[in-house]
C-alpha cells in the first residue's frame, strides 16, 4: 500500500487540498490502493509547533511515497526572522528529500483560451514543459546574509553556485522528458554575463551527445522570457535555474488563463515526489471557498503518473478536469467577465462525479 502524506499548509490550501483528497477518497473507492496521512507545513506548522518543517513533519515525508502540498506562506508570518518564515518549510522538504527536478506544465485547456490575457491564436494549443532545478542555485548558495560594511552602510548577498554534477542531473532529466514528448529542449541561461551559466551551457552541450534524439537549443533568459509571452507555442521543453524556472514558469502559467490551473512534481534521483498547484496560498481570498481547486486536483493525477506509475488513472482525472470545463463550470479566476462562477467545493465535486 503506498502511503500519501497531505500537508495542506496556509491560506487556501486546506481548501484546495481537501478537494484533491475528495478526488483520492473517489478514486481508492474503486481500487486505488493509496493511504492517506495528514501533516503540518508552513505556518500552521509555525502556528501549532514553533517550526514550518517540525522534526515529525520531515519524518512523515521521508516515510511517505508521494506527498501532496497544497501551499505556504501568509501576510502574518512576513515579520517572522527568515528560518522560521512558512517558505522554509517547503524550501526544506525540497532540499531534505534531494527533489532537485520541478516538472511545471503549462497547458491551456482549449475551453479556455478566452480566458488568457493573451490573444487565442497565441496560446491555443499550447503544451510546454518547464523543468526547473529546485535544489541549487541562489535559492541555496553560500555564502548569504545580510552584513554591515566597515562605513557602517549594510551589504546582502547571495550566490549562484552550480555544480557539474547538478547540472548535468536536471539536465538528465529534462533530456529523457523531451524524448517522451516533443523532441526538443531549450535550455536558458545568463551565459553572456553569468560564469556559473556559461558552466550551465556547456554541460548541457556535454549531457546532448547522449541525446542525439532530441535538438537542444539555449536562449538566455531576458529573451525567454520575451519570447514566452511573444510566441509560447515554438517552446516543447525548457530546462533552466531554480531562480530563472520560478520566474519564468509564473509567466507560463499565466498564459494558460489561470495560475489556478497549474500542477507542479519535485521528484528526486528515484520519482519519489512532492506535489503542489504552482499558485501560493493566496491570502487574499482564503477561507471564502473560492480558490480553484484544479491546479491540486491535476498535481494528483501527475503524482500517479510520475510518483505511482499510475498513468491511466491520471488519464482520467485529467479527463474529468476537462470534462468539467465542458459543462461551463469556472471558479472566479477563469471565469470571463461576466460569467457566472462557481465555488471551491462546487468544482471539486464536479470533479469527482466526472470521473464515472
Ligand atoms: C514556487 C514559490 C516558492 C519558490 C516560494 C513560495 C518559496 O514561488 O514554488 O515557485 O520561490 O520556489
Ligand atoms: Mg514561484
């Protein structure tokens, strides 16, 4: 029996995840053979245990096959002293479980194309993989601080550091999801001024040559980023920084219509992994049951996909998502103006009764 742990985490997340689990209880209704088990991230870990990642918390993760997470963070843990801020929760269970590779799909759903900020013919079709590296990077590099200068005036500091070894692993595995799906990667870096990148490049040159299948292409990132809104649609796979990939997969996402919509997977060397709508928890709006549940629900069908082997289950939850944006149902994000839109659990339930 695998074992699922939920961490739903603040601000919409305990909302967005308890459709998910409703979408789980379904699916092990008819066979699924998953247990599901509860724990505390972020800053309701902070709120009931002092810390965002508790010693047990971490423990439950290790032990667990695949975890789902909904999202972190909140307006009232921002004056927090930094390793006890929400974020750290997720940063560490990232680093802990060594997920160093964060597939981010952007997919618009043709009966959404209305709802891009972006012309149709632009978007329509549009289907690309962001792998972005998740363990390295500025996110993690030493040194960092904040120090004060001999005139007394303060100083922060952080630093990108790559690896070959960890360049050449995201590269590895952004190279085996290109030869599954359309052959071509786009790597994105800052060569023309950042070292650590220009290291980046090569080694993606060097991991090709076991590649011949597949064409790399680089771009650097001013100019990927440019391109993403220019014309999304000439983009199969991008592999890029933990720091680039975070910028640039909010980009993508808004493409889709709806950050709302996007799943995210953290997988290790092994495809354990951790999954989690890309959007945050959205403070603004929690507790009102109006957040979309479709980016958590769609994080469970890449969980069984990538984490369970599970691939037509994930079909069919997929499948129910679409199935509900055929009937019109929209939660107020993707919903075009004027259209009359649904609620948190409203979509979740529409959701599972799809799935027959
Ligand atoms: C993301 C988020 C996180 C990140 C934050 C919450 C630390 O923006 O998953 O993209 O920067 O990685
Ligand atoms: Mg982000």
């Amino acid at each position: 029996m695998k074992k699922i742990l939920i961490l739903p985490g603040d601000g919409i997340g305990p909302e967005i995840v308890a459709e998910a689990v409703k979408v789980l209880d379904r699916l092990r209704a008819d066979g699924l053979e998953v247990e599901l088990e509860q724990g505390l991230v972020g800053g309701a870990a902070y709120d009931a245990k002092g810390h965002p990642l508790p010693e047990d918390t971490l423990a439950q993760a290790r032990a667990a096959d695949a975890i789902l997470l909904g999202a972190v963070g909140g307006p009232q843990y921002e004056a927090l002293e930094r390793p006890l801020r929400p974020e750290q929760g997720l940063l560490g269970l990232r680093a802990e479980l060594k997920l160093f590779s964060n597939l981010r799909p952007a997919i618009l759903y043709p009966q959404l194309a209305e709802a891009s900020t972006l012309k149709p013919e632009v978007v329509s079709g549009l289907d690309l993989m962001i792998v972005r590296e998740l363990t390295g990077g500025i996110y993690f590099g030493q040194p960092r601080g904040v120090r004060t200068l001999d005139n007394g005036e303060k100083e922060g500091f952080n630093t990108l550091v790559y690896r070959e070894s960890e360049i050449e692993r995201i590269g590895r595995s952004a190279f085996e999801i290109a030869r599954k799906r359309g052959k071509r990667l786009c790597s994105v870096d800052k060569a023309n001024v950042l070292e650590v990148t220009e290291l980046w490049r090569q080694v993606m040159e060097r991991v090709a040559k076991d590649y011949p299948d597949v064409e790399l292409s680089h771009m650097y990132v001013d100019n990927a980023a440019m391109q993403l809104v220019r014309a999304p649609k000439q983009f199969d796979v991008m592999v890029t920084t933990n720091m680039f990939g975070d910028i640039l997969s909010d980009a993508a996402a808004m493409l889709t219509g709806s950050i709302g919509m996007l799943p995210s997977a953290s997988l290790d060397a092994d495809g354990k992994g951790m999954y989690e709508p890309i959007h945050g928890s959205a403070p603004d709006i929690a507790g009102q049951g109006v957040a979309n549940p479709l980016a958590t629900i769609l994080s469970v069908a890449m969980m069984l996909r990538y984490s369970f082997g599970q691939g037509e289950v994930a079909d069919r939850i997929e499948s129910a998502v679409g199935k509900v944006l055929d009937q019109g149902l929209r939660t107020p994000d993707i919903a075009a103006e004027g259209q009359a839109s649904v609620g948190t659990a409203q979509m979740g339930d529409a959701v599972v009764a799809a799935l027959d």
